[in-house]
C-alpha cells in the first residue's frame, strides 16, 4: 500500500498513479488478480460518464485523494464523498455540521440526523444546507472482487432546497469501515464507489 502523507505528495505521484489506474468505460469489470497485481490502494467509482478504478494519491489531514487515468479525482474522508474534479458536476467541497455519526456508523442505532453543506460548480452554489436522516436497514450479503462480505446496510434521506435523494452505505459491522456506497454529488447525481484494495490503515481503523 501507499504510505502517503502531505499536500507535496500529489505533485510527484500523480502522473504515475494516473498512468496505472483504468481507463473508465460504462462495463469496466477489474477482476480479483488484477487489482491484486498493483500494490497500490484501489477503488470502483461509477457515475453518468461510466466507471473506472481510481488509485490513491494523496492523503492531507485524513482527506483522501483518488486519481482515474482521466485525470479525474474523487475525495474521501471516513468513507464520505467530500470532493470531486473534473467532472460536471463538480462538488468543490462538502462537510458535516456538529456530530459526525460516520466515524462511527457500525454502532448506529434509530434514526440519526446529519446536517451537510455543499459548495457545487457550476452555478457557484456555495453552502447548499441538506439534512440527512439515517437509518441502519439490517445486513446484507456484498460481493467484491468474488468474495461475499455481510455488510449493514445503512441509508440516508437527503432533503434540502432543490434536492431530495438518498445514500447508501454497506458498512463493516465490526468496524464501521464503509466497503461500497452510493453517493450524491449534486441533485440527480450519484457516484457508486466500491472499495477494491482499500488503504491498509482504514482497515485498522476501531
């Protein structure tokens, strides 16, 4: 795996790790020994333009940076879609206000509300409020790669001016670590990500 830490690491591993990742199209279908034959973290991301294998580039403060061969990136932190670029839309940034239940989210129990903002281009939409409500839907058998994994299955309702949706989240139970998701960017917009070969650290995660 990478052992990457700093906002200077992007600059001299990003035409690497952009050469190695897969070039995204509507059926790509990574198979166990492939992602297996880099030893580079990987994940699936799946939206309106196809799918591609991403590979990390970067980490700066926790915020995980993944890079496609398009030069397209996708931002995560603690399983959270926080960013994308180069794509339209473009979710600039998004953040929690107040408690952050996805530290935790193998121990959520109820319902639990989250308060987000968006800042979205184009249209220089800057702190869009959205509300979500989340609710642990029971376990669920998830294959990646061949292997079935029994995830909880956790979904939020997303409710805000001009946005209604919902995210999916498939969560160790154990540990809370998000293996796949489906998440919005922008109203009508939603990426699949899919955690192929995740960063060892996330693993070690309690």
């Amino acid at each position: 795996t990478l052992a990457l830490a700093g906002c200077g690491v992007v600059g001299r591993t990003s035409i690497k790790t952009m050469q190695m990742a897969v070039q995204g199209a509507p059926d790509v279908q990574p198979t166990a020994a492939e992602v297996a034959a880099k030893p580079y973290p990987q994940i699936k991301v799946s939206g309106p333009n196809g799918g591609a294998v991403l590979v990390l580039g970067n980490i700066d403060a926790g915020r995980q940076a993944w890079y496609s061969s398009e030069r397209s990136i996708v931002f995560l932190q603690d399983g959270l879609l926080v960013g994308t670029h180069g794509g339209t839309p473009e979710l600039q940034q998004m953040w929690i206000e107040g408690e952050n239940p996805f530290h935790a989210l193998h121990t959520l129990q109820g319902t639990v509300t989250v308060q987000r903002r968006y800042d979205l281009m184009p249209g220089y939409r800057y702190g869009v409020a959205v509300t979500g409500t989340l609710e642990r839907l029971g376990n669920e058998p998830v294959e990646i790669l061949g292997k079935v994994r029994t995830l909880a299955h956790v979904r939020e309702t997303l409710n805000g001016t001009h946005w209604k949706g919902e995210n999916h989240y498939w969560v160790d139970p154990s540990s809370g670590f998000i293996w796949k998701s489906q998440q919005m960017i922008a109203p009508g917009t939603r990426l699949e990500i899919t955690q192929l070969k995740p960063y060892s650290l996330d693993l070690q995660r309690r």
